[in-house]
C-alpha cells in the first residue's frame, strides 16, 4: 500500500463533511437529535462519569453525537470540557506519534502537549476535522431549545505516551475539569484494506464484523479501566483507535471509572481512502461511569 498523503487527506475530509452536513439539512439533523434521544445520559455526567462520542460520517453517527449534547444539556451544568482527539494530518505529528509508540522519549517531541483555544502555541487543533459534527448538533440543539448554553472547553491532547500526568498543561486542565462535565470522542477502531490490513484478515462491517469490532473497543476498555495508560496507548496502535491521547487524558483526570459500549455504528471509508471494501471505522457511543 502506497505512503499516506495525509496532506490530501485532510483536504478529502474536509470536502466530504462539508458534503455530508449540506446534505443532511435541518431535517436530517433534527431526526438525529430526536434519535439521541433513546438514551438518558446526563446523570452520568452529573456524577462525575465521561461519555464519548464518534466523529465518523455524520448520517451514520449523528444520533451518538446528539445523545452527548442532550446529556450536557440536561445536565445543567455550566461548563462543558471536551477532550478530543487530535489527528496525525503532518508527517512530523505521524512520524513522533510512531516514535512514541516504539518507547521514544516524548518529551523531546515539539508536538507533545495541549493544545487548544486560549493556549498559545501549536494550532493544528484549528485545521482538525474532529468536532465538525459536534459543534453542529451542539448549535443546532442549542438553538431549537432556545437557551442560553453552558461554556464549552475545548482542549486537544497529544503524545500522552502513557504518562498523561506529565503533559504540559495537564494541572490547568485539571483546574477545568473540576469545574466541568466532560465529554471526549473516539473512532475506536479502524480496518480494513484502507487501513493496512491485508484481504485474509479484513472482514466486513456487518452484525459478526460490528460484534468483533465492539470486543476490541471493549478490550481496551478494560485496559484504561485499571490506569495502565502504556497499554492502552499500545491497544489503540493495534486497534487503529485515534484516541489513545483523549482517552488516557480523560481517565487521568476522572479517576477509576468503569465503560461499555452503549451502541455500535459505523462508516464505510472506501471511497475517502480510495480502497475498495471492506475500508471501515466503527462508531461507538461509550458511557464511562465512576465507580
């Protein structure tokens, strides 16, 4: 398989939410709000829990995202901290990633930290196409009930390396995060021969292929479970998860918590990765509760 050009990538990505959200309409997005519906989630949150969202097509995932922004919503309140993932979309980002991976030193890494609104220095966070979906449930919700939202955080980890407590920054957030509900994103699981998986071990996202999809993402659930932040920084190399720095970060912060999946989607890649099937992400709506 061909080198990544994740410049170009990036583009794609871009052009295909755009496509995505246009296509969508207010309609489609107040069915995905209504959907969200399904769950009650804010109590969770109000008891110092974390709920995680996928960022994957929009019409496939809508309705996870949208249970999320009910669930801040209802909760009451006055702060939101959001932990999001940050993608690798420059091969210096990808190659430090990789180092880490192999037990290099982060902290010589430039890419190693926070970053986020309000924090100067790096911005990649700015050109990410992460929380595209978010912010449009968010507004759209916030507008149909016509209230006057709850402060929104934004911040952008990257290169926990299993060390989340190191990264620079991480008391500030602390700081937020006592004052905060928190939720955090994750596409949890990419395969496929779009993602470097060869033919014999690729299968397709059917009821067998969702349900081996949702024993890796629980795997690594139980891994963050018992703070082993090195092994679950390594479960999300294996699984294709981009949330190796989101999820230790938010695990650090909120202590000994138990997940589960609450509901399974997913997102055929295909045509972004320019593979053919099966090039697929899984989208997992995650509840994490304190214990």
């Amino acid at each position: 398989m061909a080198e990544l050009d994740r410049v170009q990538l990036q583009k794609d990505i871009y052009a295909l939410y755009t496509r995505e959200h246009a296509e969508l309409g207010e309609q489609g997005t107040l069915e995905h709000l209504q959907r969200g519906r399904e769950w009650h989630l804010s109590g969770t949150l109000k008891a110092g829990g974390v709920l995680v969202f996928p960022h994957a097509g929009v019409k496939d995932c809508g309705y996870q995202i949208a249970a999320c922004v009910h669930a801040c919503l209802d909760s009451g309140a006055d702060q939101v901290l959001v932990i999001s993932v940050l993608h690798a979309f420059t091969e210096d980002m990808e190659q430090a990633r990789r180092r880490v991976a192999a037990g290099g030193d982060f902290t010589k890494e430039p890419s190693w930290g926070i970053q986020g609104p309000g924090i100067p220095g790096l911005d990649d966070y700015t050109r990410d196409h992460v929380l595209i979906s978010w912010h449009h449930f968010w507004d759209a919700e916030v507008k149909r009930r016509g209230i006057r939202p709850p402060k929104v955080i934004e911040r952008f980890p990257y290169l926990a390396g299993g060390h989340p407590e190191q990264l620079p920054g991480i008391e500030d957030l602390a700081a937020i995060a006592k004052d905060s509900v928190i939720v955090s994103t994750a596409d949890a699981f990419h395969h496929g021969l779009g993602y470097g998986d060869s033919l014999e071990n690729s299968f397709d996202p059917d009821e067998a292929g969702l349900r081996r999809a949702q024993e890796v993402i629980e795997d690594g659930i139980r891994i963050l479970e018992k703070g082993d932040y090195w092994g679950y920084n390594q479960h999300c190399v294996q699984a294709k998860s981009d949330a190796r720095d989101a999820g230790q970060v938010f695990r650090y912060l909120r202590g000994p918590m138990t997940g589960r999946v609450i509901d399974m989607s997913y997102t055929d890649a295909s045509e972004l990765y320019k593979q053919p099937p099966p090039t697929w992400v899984a989208g997992a709506l995650m509840e994490w509760q304190k214990v």
